[in-house]
C-alpha cells in the first residue's frame, strides 16, 4: 500500500483533512535538522497538519509559529525540542538509558546514533518515537513507550502503518494509543487541528 492510499484509508477512519492547511517548508528539514523526516509523515503532515485524534493521541508537526511551550523554538529546532528538552518526560527517559535503566528506556535519545525522536503522546504519558535506525528515514520503525503499562513495543513498520493499525484496531496496543477507540468531534472527523506550519491552535 502506497502513501496515497494508506492516507486514503485513515481519512475514511478519522476524516477529511481539514482546509488551508499550510505545508511544512520539508526542504529546508535536511540543513536545520541533519536529515529529512519520512516521507509518509510528511505528507500526513502536509494533509492533516497538527492533530488531536479522538482527543486522545496528539502528532506534532514542525511549525514555524510560536508555541505556548515558554522557551520553545520555532520551526524545525522545534520539532526537535519534543525530544530534547531537558526538563521534559524525554529528558527523564535520556537519564534512564544513560543510567543502564533499560527496563524504563533500552534506546538512546536524539541526536545519539540509532536514537529515539518524538512525534506524537497521549493523555496517557505515552510516548511515540521514531526508531532512528539506518540512514534511511523511510525505514524507521516506531517505538513505543506505554507508560501505563511500563512497557515498549517497536513496531517494524513506519509511521502511516502504524496510526492506520492503530485507528483500525489492527494493532495489538490500539486501546493503549488511542484510549477509548476513535470518537468523532464534529463534521465527521475524529481529531481536532491544532495548527500547522503558519499556526499553533494548541
């Protein structure tokens, strides 16, 4: 299944894609960033833009409009503050693996090699990652951290595959990812926008 049709397949769970939402700049991703992200991501991005599934599961997407988040950058290096802010739930999970804890996180943290960057939490505390692993971004699975349950899962797909596994009851933690199962907001959508590239609605 293509990026256009797994696209097509969550729109037909959680909705149309809102209107006017502003792109992502992807271009200017590889020398902000180092290296670009998936493309099945950014084209999530690009359609749906910042979301809230269900109220439950929040995806972020770069953007270059201030956050309510006091001290986080804009743009692309805030995309990356997900992950490396030091105060945060990643920060705490970065000390664990750095401390040999591998029960509460067996991954580095970005920018480390093969380390873990963030897209996306619940109300839960759980966390979605990309696995960083191999110079293919196409090729990273995602991690999960359950915070409830005290557990990972690495899903050995990317991220498309696993939101439509999850919003389709396909995958084995989807009452975890999306507590309560998809609910429908409004105009027949499951998710509330929450800003894109020009804007943050948080």
């Amino acid at each position: 299944m293509n990026i256009e049709e797994m696209l097509d397949r969550l729109g037909a769970v959680i909705g149309p894609p809102p209107d006017g939402v502003v792109p992502v700049p992807w271009e200017l991703g590889p020398e902000v960033l180092g290296f670009q992200l998936p493309a099945d991501y950014r084209a999530f991005a690009d359609r749906y833009g910042m979301v809230s599934i269900s109220g439950e599961l929040h995806i972020y997407t770069p953007s270059a409009a201030p956050s309510p988040d006091i001290g986080q950058p804009l743009g692309f290096p805030g995309f990356l503050y997900c992950t490396t802010d030091p105060y945060g739930y990643t920060a705490m999970l970065a000390q664990a693996f750095a401390d040999g804890d591998y029960d509460e996180c067996p991954y580095p943290l970005f920018p480390a090699e093969g380390g873990l960057l963030k897209w996306g939490n619940n109300w839960n505390s759980d966390q979605f990652f990309w696995l960083m692993r191999g110079p293919d971004p196409d090729r990273w699975p995602v991690a999960a951290k359950f915070d409830s349950m005290r557990q990972w899962d690495l899903f050995e797909g990317g991220f498309l595959e696993f939101l439509l596994a999850a919003v389709t009851e396909q995958y084995l933690y989807h009452d975890d990812v999306v507590p309560g199962g998809i609910s429908h907001i409004g105009d027949g959508r499951a998710y509330r926008l929450r800003g894109d590239w020009s804007k943050q609605l948080w």
